[in-house]
C-alpha cells in the first residue's frame, strides 16, 4: 500500500480528483483519521470535507505498478508540500 496527504480545497479539486481516480482499476481510499471512503465516490470524498489534508491510500499489486506511478504522478497537484 502507498499514502500520500493531499488536499482537495475547492470543488472542482473534488471532482477532478474523483474524475482521475475512475481512470484506475486499482483500489484508492482517502481517510482524515476517523472516516476511510472510496476515492472514486464523489459523494463519499464531499462527506470528507475539504479544509484539511487526508490520506490518500492505493492498494494495488505488483502488476499495476506502471498504472500507479503514473496516478501519483497525476495526483501531485493535490499533494500537500
């Protein structure tokens, strides 16, 4: 598994964030500690909020490694600094 805190500060953060993540077949969660949901649910990541950093979490094998790093790549824009 791979975290990474990011931040998704405006609306449309979220449904780009949402709109990225279900280009992927691997498993993506994001969590603040209390609530863990699926990434690809938009409803889901709005019920996180969006005032403070969460953990982003992949979960994936071996196989996809190729799909991962470019998903990390594409979420930097999110990434908390």
């Amino acid at each position: 598994m791979q975290t990474l805190q990011i931040v998704l500060a405006t609306i449309d953060d979220v449904k780009r964030f949402v709109t990225l993540t279900n280009k992927y077949s691997f498993s993506i969660d994001l969590s603040n500690g209390k609530y863990k949901i699926d990434a690809k649910s938009i409803m889901g990541v709005f019920s996180l909020g969006t005032s403070q950093p969460v953990t982003l979490e992949i979960d994936s094998d071996a196989s996809q490694s190729r799909e991962v790093e470019e998903f990390i790549k594409a979420v930097q824009e999110f990434a908390v600094q």
